[in-house]
C-alpha cells in the first residue's frame, strides 16, 4: 500500500499567533509594563501638524516652480521620519526634505557622509541655475548649505505672497460674482482652503533652522534637500546631530531618512510592532543609564535596522519570538558593534555613528551589555529600574 505523505499548510503567522498565548514570565511582565511608561513619556510628532503641513504645501506647491531666483522647488517634500539623524527643532515638530532643482550640479564624495558641490570660478547659467542668488561658500569655490537656507526662505516667502495675493484676488471675485446657480456649485465644489503659513529663519547655536508656523500653534521644520534620484540619497544642509563641522559652509550631508522609513513600516507591518517597541525600550533604557547615555535614538534605529535583516526576513522569526527575546537580540548586536568600536550607518557602511565617543565610553558601555546579555537577571533588575521614576529626598 502507497502512503502519501500530506504536506502540512500552516497558517502565516501573523495570523496563526493570534491564536496562540506567549509564556508569560516576569521579566516579560517588566518589559510590557515598561513599554508603557515608555509610551506615557515619549513626545511623538505631531499627526496634526503634518496634516496641516500637506493641506499648506499642497497650495504653495504650485507657487513654488517660477520665482525671481530661479529655485524650483515644486518636487513634494519628502517626511524625514519619526527619528531623524539630526537634532530637530522640536521633538513633537516633523521636519520635511524640501527638494531643489540647482542644475547640472555634481556632488564630490569627499569622506564617509559628507559631500561638497564645486563650482566654477565665472558664474554659468548652464552649470549653476540658480544665479540669481549668492550661493557660494566663504571660499568662492563651493555651494553653500548654510546659503541655501537662505535661499528657500526666499522662495517660500515669494511662494506665500502669491499665495496671499491669490486670495484677495479670489475674495473680491467672489464679492462681485453673480450668484447663479452655477456659480454656488462651483464656490461649495472644492478642495479644502488654502492655508497661508508663516515662514521663520532662526539661528541656534551653529546650527541654522527654516520653520513654518501653521495654526493651532503647529510649527514644521524645513530642509533643504538636492535629491540624486527617486531613490536616494538625499543631500541635505543640515548638520549631524555629532557632525565633524557642524559650522562648515560647503559640506553637505548624505541622509536616507524616507528610505529608513520605508523599511521600519514595512517590517512594523509585518510584527505587530514587536521590533520596534523593544528598540523604543532600549533608547528609553540608553536615556536612564548611565553608562549607555551616549547612545542616541537614531544610533538605535540604525542597530535595529542592521538586526532585522529585512531583504530576507520579511515574516516570520520575530513574529514567533516574545518581547524578551526581541530585547536580547537586539541587545546582542548592540554589543556586537561596541566590541569593534564601530557602529556603520546602514546605508553607509564607511561611516561609523560612534567616531566621536571615547575609550572610556567604549568600556563602560561594553560592561554593561554583557551583563545584560548573559544574565536575565540583571536585564529584569534594569528594566524595573529604568521604570520607576527616582525620588528625590
């Protein structure tokens, strides 16, 4: 007698563990109580800024392709994610890439993350479409991140006189405007109304900031951004948050903020969260600690995106996985890089995110993540720690 043997088909399982009752232990516990106190405090970026925010551009947009300097701006502005590499104006404020057209312009690779545009001695229209405004650098040879700012500003500001003069012009239209049938469909027919926003160019420390103010008090970070290709990288004149020249006036920086983007949504889709909530708990736990307070949320997104592995893991292992577990690998590569003083950015490999710390920070650091790897009694000592808030006598 043949026997077949029956393939047995199980279900994805995304939906298989709805079904299923993870083990509930206490450190498990701990860490579930911790996420929340993690979500109590945290300051996310406002939902309703970015809605008004994509309500405005939609009607500047337009407005922001012909200008007196030459600047097209028109591309839609880009989201640079929750967690951004640089220090954002305001933690619950969204900072948006506004994307330039400058011309035939060509970026020099000058060190892991850092990229310089030369320019020629005469001024060109072919070679540099924005003539019209000064944007070289102190040594005449370079364009200039920090003048770019300058230049959106003037853009924008150009774009939000149009915008204004747009509506007095459709006000009194409306005024003296026969009311016909006709002519109330097409009032109540339409998008919903423009917003004209508020520019502002501010200086903190070395670092300049292009915000937009929208009501509600709602305030956007703008930056300006000369985009390669669709694809990445963007290149922004925003500095680091530990930049090697935060001051400098030709270098410009390498960022793949949408792109980072696109794969913690796509991952986050995938594991109800799981990954990211333990990358939430360690940059809560680097915060609180002593010895990891060096590290920065973006260091962390960067160490999650390398542990997730996402071209090959798309269901799967970390569904099947519990809380605790997802914190201690994470925790394992974390410690991986420290051991060789070297955390690369996931796109650029060549530039480690961890040049600027020291030895001693390379030692206490390792210390406290080996105990933390090889003792679940300690994570759990740790992660009841950093929850209860320390009272001061």
């Amino acid at each position: 007698m043949e026997v077949r043997v029956l393939r047995h088909n199980f279900l994805p399982s995304l939906y298989r563990q709805t079904t299923e009752k993870l083990p509930l232990t206490r450190l498990r516990r701990e860490i579930d109580l911790t996420m929340k106190k993690v979500l109590q405090t945290e300051i996310p970026v406002s939902r309703e800024a970015r809605e008004l925010f994509d309500q405005c551009m939609a009607h500047l947009l337009p407005l922001m392709k012909t200008n007196q300097y030459n600047l097209d701006c028109s591309e839609p502005p880009l989201y640079a994610g929750d967690v951004t590499p640089w220090t954002p104006y305001k933690k619950e404020s969204p900072c948006y890439l506004i994307q330039m057209k400058v011309g035939k312009l060509h970026g020099l690779y000058v060190e892991p993350g850092y990229v310089v545009f030369p320019l020629s001695v005469k001024t060109d229209k072919k070679v540099v479409k924005v003539y019209k405004l000064d944007l070289r650098s102190d040594d005449n040879h370079h364009l200039s991140p920090r003048k770019m700012y300058k230049a959106v500003y003037l853009v924008f500001e150009a774009a939000i006189a149009k915008l204004k003069k747009a509506l007095s012009k459709s006000r009194s239209t409306l005024t003296t405007a026969s009311t016909t049938a006709t002519d109330r469909t097409r009032i109540v027919i339409t998008d919903k109304p423009p917003i004209v926003p508020n520019v502002r160019l501010k200086v903190r420390g070395e670092d300049l900031c292009l915000v937009m103010s929208l009501p509600g008090g709602h305030e956007v970070e703008i930056i300006p951004t000369i985009t390669t290709s669709p694809e990445g990288p963007f290149i922004v004149a925003k500095p680091y948050e530990h930049d090697q020249n935060p001051s400098s006036d030709m270098l410009w920086r390498l960022n793949y903020s949408p792109n980072e983007e696109h794969i913690l949504t796509a991952v986050t889709n995938g594991d109800r969260e799981q990954r990211i909530n333990a990358a939430k708990i360690l940059t809560f736990m680097c915060q609180k600690e002593w010895k990891l307070n060096h590290v920065t949320a973006y260091q962390v997104k960067n160490i999650l995106m390398h542990e997730i592995n996402f071209q090959i893991d798309h269901t799967p292992r970390w569904q099947r996985l519990t809380p605790e577990e997802c914190m201690h690998m994470i925790l394992l590569k974390m410690l991986e890089f420290t051991r060789e003083r070297f955390l690369p950015h996931f796109f650029e490999e060549d530039l480690n995110l961890w040049e600027h710390l020291t030895e001693k920070q390379y030692r206490f650091m390792r210390s406290e993540l080996e105990q933390l790897t090889r003792d679940d009694d300690e994570m759990l000592k740790v992660i009841t720690r950093i929850r209860v808030d320390k009272i001061d006598y």
